[in-house]
C-alpha cells in the first residue's frame, strides 16, 4: 500500500492556468527537489486548446527552486493517445532527447495528459553531460512548457515517491 500523504510528496508546479505567452526555454517556477526520494512522477494535465499545442516540453537539472543554470535532459514519458472522458489509457514507455519533446496532436491533445518518469538514479549517472559532474540527485528539476501563441491551458503537478524519511507533513520541496 502507498500513501501518497505519508510515503510520498505532492507538488503543484503550474497550477491550471492559460499558459499563452510562456517559453519552455526557461523551466516553470518552482522547480524541485528530489533529494530526499528515489522516484519522480510529473504530471502534464492539457485542457482547451484554442489551437493545437506545438512547443517542445523540455526537462532541466536546475541550481536552485528558481531555476538557476537549467540544463535540458533526457527523460522517458508516457502520454494519453487521446483526452478526455474514458482515455485514460497511457503509451508504452517513450524516450525524448535532451532538446525535448515536440508537442502534437498525436502526444499532447486537448483534455490529455503527459506522465514523465524520473528516478534518482538516472540523475546520478557517472558518464555523459549534463547528468554528471556537479549536477545530479541534489539538484533541483524544472519542466519547461510554453504555449508562445495560443490560448492553451495545462496544469504541471509532480508525485515524489520512494521517501527516505516517510512521515506526514514531509518538508517542502520546492524551496
């Protein structure tokens, strides 16, 4: 049994909001913490979309909640072939390189859902840029999405799971 009030953490990085204007060049803020758990699940909630929604969903290793230095990386996602009532079936796994996901119609449909998975051992790889070095599992991850033109709304919350030190009331992670 999981209790996500206990076992894990719940963070709302984007609120459900228009996010017309908004680059995904920069990550949204609040970025966040995974230091004290082992896995990340981030959830990309689409709703109306005046038009079809084409940026490019990137992730980041950033230097702090505010963003700091943000790197873009890889990462594996799931998502809803189509939105809406009675699709609530995911994709098999899919991987995006480190320039991010293009969205469309296919990935990222009105009233669809994104599901991005991170665990804390990915983070910490000892080869390759940008996941070595001095970033890694004490850095901060942010979610770059944009909607440059478009009234486009979505929502970006992430669930922490696998804690460390489980207890209700689990310290912010977004600071």
């Amino acid at each position: 049994m999981f209790k996500l009030a206990e076992d894990g953490h719940v963070a709302v990085l984007l609120p459900p909001q228009n996010i017309t204007g908004a680059s995904s060049a920069a990550p949204i803020n609040p970025a966040f913490s995974m230091k004290g758990y082992k896995h990340a699940s981030i959830l990309i909630m689409f709703g109306a979309e005046a038009t079809q929604e084409a940026t490019t969903l990137l992730i980041y290793l950033c230097t702090s909640a505010a963003g700091g230095t943000p790197i873009a990386i890889p990462f594996n996602y799931y998502y809803q072939a189509a939105g809406g009532a009675g699709n609530d079936v995911l994709s098999s796994i899919q991987n995006a390189p480190a320039t991010g996901l293009v969205l469309a119609v296919g990935n990222a449909p009105p009233n669809g859902l994104i599901v991005i998975e991170i665990d804390a051992n990915e983070l910490a790889a000892a080869t390759g840029a940008p996941l070595g070095g001095s970033l890694g599992v004490d850095s901060y991850i942010g979610v770059g999405l944009g909607s440059p033109a478009a009234a486009d709304y979505a929502a970006v919350a992430v669930i922490l799971s696998g804690a460390r030190n489980a207890y209700a009331s689990s310290p912010t992670v977004t600071t």
